[in-house]
C-alpha cells in the first residue's frame, strides 16, 4: 500500500529509527552483560527483554523499509562507552534514551498521520516506548532520597 505521504522522507525517518532501534539493542544487552552485584538476577532479565523489545522495533521498523521500497540500515547510532557504570548511571542512561525515541517518535507521527498504517504503527510503538520509560523510571525510584518520617 502507497503511503498518503512522502515515501522517501518516510523511508528516511523510518532509517533513522532503525539506527537508534540497533543501538538500543546493542546497549541493553551490553547493560545485561555488566550489571552486577546481590539484584543481578532479575536486573539482567530486565535489560535482556528490553533489547528483545529494541530488536522487535528494529525487525518492525526494517521490514517496513523494505515494504516500502527503501533499504534498511545496517548503520546504527552511535553508544556511549564510559566503562564500568552503576546501575543507577545505567538506568539514567536508559531512561533518557527512551525519553529521546519516545520524542522522535512523536515527531514522526505528526509529520505521517495522514497515513493510516504509519499512524497506527506509530502509535504502538509509542505505547511500548511509554510502557519502557514508565518500568525505568520505577527502578529509578529506589534512588531518589526517601523522606524521614518524624516519630
Ligand atoms: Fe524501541
Ligand atoms: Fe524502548
């Protein structure tokens, strides 16, 4: 099916949303790879179905490329290697990646809502972005300074 808008400024967005899927892969398994400490268990179950969930995206997102005439990246963004990280680092760092694809993702959905399908693919996708963002952000929490309470 043609998309209502400009396939080859679709094709582009949908290649640059590829690159940043691969990255995001590529990170969350490298976060699963170096988390340590007595909460390794479930920390590595939850970095490895978030980099499931980043390569669902890419496989959505590439497969699309390819419906529409365009060829998919094999380039990805570039990850920021700074070493050995706490898990609090790391979780900051992945909220604020999330933050940013749920912000482009938006974009692209006003710039192509014309498009039905573009619309609804988008939509998803955003819904499991939130959805990520949100399950950080509760792991996050366990770091913000708790209140006394006075007796
Ligand atoms: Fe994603
Ligand atoms: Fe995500």
């Amino acid at each position: 099916m043609e998309p209502k808008v400009n396939k080859e400024r679709v094709i582009e967005a949908l290649n640059s949303a590829l690159e940043k899927e691969l990255a995001a892969m590529v990170r969350y398994l490298h976060h699963s790879f170096i988390v340590i400490g007595p909460g390794r268990g479930p920390l590595v179950q939850l970095f490895r179905s978030l980099a499931t969930d980043s390569m669902t995206h890419s496989i959505q997102i590439g497969e699309k490329i390819t419906a529409l005439g365009g060829h998919p990246s094999v380039k990805m963004e570039e990850i920021d290697e700074p070493g050995d990280q706490t898990l609090e680092e790391m979780l900051k760092e992945d909220l604020e990646m999330e933050k940013n694809h749920i912000e482009m993702y938006e974009r692209h959905l006003k710039e192509f809502e014309k498009d039905l399908i573009l619309k609804l693919m988008y939509e998803q996708i955003i819904l499991e972005e939130v959805s990520h963002y949100e399950n950080l952000e509760m792991y996050l929490r366990d770091y913000q300074p708790q209140p006394v309470h006075a007796r």
